[in-house]
C-alpha cells in the first residue's frame, strides 16, 4: 500500500473595504475584500499550508513572508503551485481535500460549486475529490473576519517500479532464479519520476 500523509491548514482575514474579494481563487462580488499582503484569499492560504505541512515543508509564511514586497497584491493561485511543486518533490500527490469557510457574509453555499470547480482546477485534480463547505460564527464574535480550515489527504507516488520479490517458495527454487536473473537483467530504475518541476519566474507574476 502506498504511504499516505495528511496536512492540516488554518488561516483568517479581517474584511476590508476597497479591496477585491477572492476567495479559493474565484472573484466574488461584495461590498468587501479580505484584508492581506498578497490577494487575501484566505481559503487558499489555508489549503498552501495544509500541502506544505503534509510533507513538513514549514508554512506558507516560509516560501512567501510578508516582509517582502514582491507578493503584495499577488495571486494566491501561486502559493498553491509552490506548495504542490514541494509534495511532488516529496514523491506525493493529492488524493483528496476538505475545507470549512467560516464567515457572515456573504453567502458561500450559493457559489460553492463554483469555488470547488476553481479549487480543482488550481489543484488539478477531479472537484469530486473536493470539499467545500460553509459555516456562520455563531457566538464566535468575528463577524468581520472570514476563516478557512483545511484538510488535505495526499499519497506516495507510484512513479517507481515496485521492488521485485526477493523471497521465493523453498519448494521453487526455479522461481529465485528468475527473480535474480530478472534483477541483473533490468536496467537502473528512472529516478528522474520524482525530481522537482522546473521553477517558475516569479519576477513575472509581482
């Protein structure tokens, strides 16, 4: 069985007027936006920290600090691609993701599907295998915030061959002797499978 790793995300964002809304990469009209150093999404924020924690890469905070001014304003959608570029560096892949919006307004349960088809398509991967699910702050006191939390289950890739069976029957010595002459015989695995994406250019995306 493939080795399997779950990553767990967590973000907020106060409202802020004059400021575009976008939340899991899809543009919503509202009087709002959500307050931040790059585009406020809070929803994808999330979902970067979640694949990055999977594979402990650290946070979304360690690829992409405030401090610097080159993500002011930028797209979230680009912080999702780093972290997948880590868990396919990792030698993983996403199965299938779980999120909860937390916020007054608007009303997410009208465009869910829209945000789930974005989502999927950012983490190309089928939106049956997405989840997006919305709740009000009920006695929290954080009408003015929007909260994200997200839950990622990713896998092993099964990019390399399986080792060959090295244990045959004692009844069978036949079956040992093709199982060595197979492994002389092979030619070296293709480790190249798992090695990282090239870079993108970030100078063109500030």
């Amino acid at each position: 069985m493939a080795g399997l790793r779950i990553g767990y995300g967590f973000d907020s964002h106060s409202f802020k007027p004059g400021v575009p809304l976008v939340i899991g990469g899809l543009r919503i009209e509202h009087t709002e936006g959500l307050a931040g150093h790059s585009d406020g999404d809070v929803l994808l924020h999330a979902i970067t920290d979640a694949l990055l924690g999977a594979v402990s890469a650290g946070d979304i905070g360690t690829f992409f600090p405030p401090s610097d001014d080159r993500w002011k304003g930028a797209d979230s959608s680009l912080f999702v691609r780093t972290a997948m570029e880590e868990i396919a560096t990792a030698g993983y892949r996403i199965v299938n993701l779980d999120s909860v919006l937390v916020l007054q307004r608007p009303k997410i349960v009208p465009i869910a599907g829209d945000i789930r088809e974005r989502v999927a398509e950012i983490l190309e991967i089928p939106a049956r295998n997405v989840g997006i699910k919305a709740k009000t702050p009920e006695g929290l006191n954080q009408d003015g915030v929007a909260v994200a939390h997200v839950t990622v289950l990713l896998e092993e890739i099964a990019g390399l061959d399986e080792p060959k069976r090295m244990v045959a029957e004692e009844e069978d010595p036949e079956e040992m002797e093709v199982v060595v002459r197979t492994l002389i015989d092979e030619p070296p695995h293709n480790m190249s499978r798992l090695g990282r994406k090239p870079a993108f250019d970030t100078d063109d995306l500030t």
